[in-house]
C-alpha cells in the first residue's frame, strides 16, 4: 500500500490542507514545534483506522473550521482509490468511510480492510507512522539497547521479539550447559551419575 496524496477537509488545526504526490518511498514531515505534524500523523491514523474518543476528543470540532474529516490517496496491489472518512456531530463510531474508485464507484470499506491485511492499528503506529514520543525514547538508548527497540518497534509492542527469544535460548543454555568449572544443569546430573555409580 502506497500513499499517494491526502487531504485534510478540518482536523485539529489543519483546515484543507492538500499534499499531493507523496513519494513513493519515505515521507519526513518536519517543522517548528506546534506546526502540526503530530496532528497529521494523527490524522493519518484516523483515515485508517478511525477516530477514536481520545482523537475526537483532541482534534474536533476542527480549529479553523471544515468539515471533520478528509481522505487519502492510496495504491495498493487492487489499484488505485481514495479513502474517504468523516465524523458527523454525534457520531458516536469511528467515522463513516467510504472507498471512490477512478471511475467514480463508491464501496464499502473492503478495499482498506484487505489493503491493511493484518497490521493492526498498534503495529501501524510503531512501525509505519513514528512520532515524537518513539523518537524521544530512540535517543535516549545507546548502541545494542537501541538496536534491540528498533527491533521490538517493527515487530509491533505486542508481539514476540525475536531478540528477546534469541536471549533467552541463550540463557537456558548456559543454564543447562556451562563452560568447564561453572555449574550447570547437566553438569549437576553427570556429578550425581558419577557418585551413584
């Protein structure tokens, strides 16, 4: 799934805001604080996954007018569409989302369902959309601590670490099987095999 273009109609501060032809690899939104990156990356969140109470309650009504809501460009392996959702007043869901094809059909959210696949809403954030709260927690580990969140932080926070596995085979390991002179599991057990015999 690549995102092509976004438009923000009314989120927090952002009031028709258009980027058009976002690359096709990375995109870096930077700028002074309090410009709104994080309201765009929340933003972002929101057209994919919805609006939650904590995003409604921060975000709308919209600042500076516009109708709470916008949409995304996106190309996935089914072609291209736009995602399009918006909160009415009382709405208490997240959102009504609506998918337009080129050719003017509107569906149902199936489109994004399938071109989301698997990652959830967690596993998108830590991964896909980094704010300033994981960059904050980056800078302050060093060398293989940092390393070992890159690690945990693609593979989702709720998730297996590889690492962690890797670390404690290792542990077990050393518990079962020491180095000559340390005491270990099996080492125990051979010491009591040679007394018995």
């Amino acid at each position: 799934m690549k995102l092509t273009e976004l438009h923000v109609d009314g989120f927090g501060v952002w009031n028709e805001l258009r980027l058009r032809e976002l690359s096709p690899s990375i995109t870096v939104l930077y700028g002074p604080n309090e410009a709104g990156k994080t309201t765009l990356m929340h933003f972002l969140r929101a057209m994919l996954y919805g609006v939650t109470k904590e995003r409604r309650e921060r975000y709308l009504p919209p600042r500076n007018g516009g109708r709470p809501g916008g949409s995304l460009g996106l190309i996935t392996d089914d072609g291209p569409f736009d995602v399009v959702r918006y909160v009415e007043r009382g709405d208490d869901d997240r959102g009504r989302v609506t998918i337009n094809l080129p050719d003017g059909e509107a569906q149902g959210d199936r489109l994004l369902r399938d071109a989301l696949e698997s990652v959830d809403e967690r596993t998108y954030c830590n991964v896909f959309a980094i704010g300033l709260d994981e960059i904050n927690e980056l800078g302050a580990l060093e060398g293989a601590e940092a390393a070992r969140w890159i690690y945990r932080l693609t593979s989702g926070l709720d998730r297996v670490s590889l690492y962690d596995v890797i670390q404690g085979l290792r542990t077990s390991r050393k518990q079962l099987i020491a180095p000559a002179g340390e005491s270990s599991v099996i080492g125990d057990l051979l010491g009591k095999r040679d007394k018995l015999q």
